[in-house]
C-alpha cells in the first residue's frame, strides 16, 4: 500500500488579531491586510509583507516594494 493523496493541502488562514499587535520593522507604522495577496502592506514604508503558511514574514530582505 503506497501513500498517493494528491489532494490540495488548504492554505494556513492568517489571524487578523495580530494586525493589533504588529507594526511595520521599517517605519513603526500600521499595517494592512490584503487577503487576496497573502501580504501585510505597509503604505508608510511602501512595502509589502509576505505571509507565508498563516505567519507574517517581516524581513525588510523579503518584503516587495510598492508601485507608487
């Protein structure tokens, strides 16, 4: 017997309570979810935070700078 589910593992869903607790590293300032890009956005700082299996990444060496 061999282990072949190939079913798609669901995406770890973020806390948005944390949004309470956490600031931007580079500028102290809020932050912003946005659900459909998995990213906390940091208008502030221009840069965005990836979210990675329902933890925030908050390395400035891994956020994606903003189009202005």
């Amino acid at each position: 017997m061999t282990d072949t589910d190939t079913s798609p593992v669901a995406p770890v869903a973020f806390d948005r309570r944390m949004l309470e607790i956490l600031v931007c590293p580079a500028s102290q300032g809020t932050l912003d979810y946005d659900a459909d890009r998995q990213e906390l956005i940091s208008a502030s700082a221009g840069v965005a935070y990836p979210i990675r299996d329902g933890i925030p990444v908050m390395l400035m060496d891994e956020a994606r700078r903003l189009e202005d």
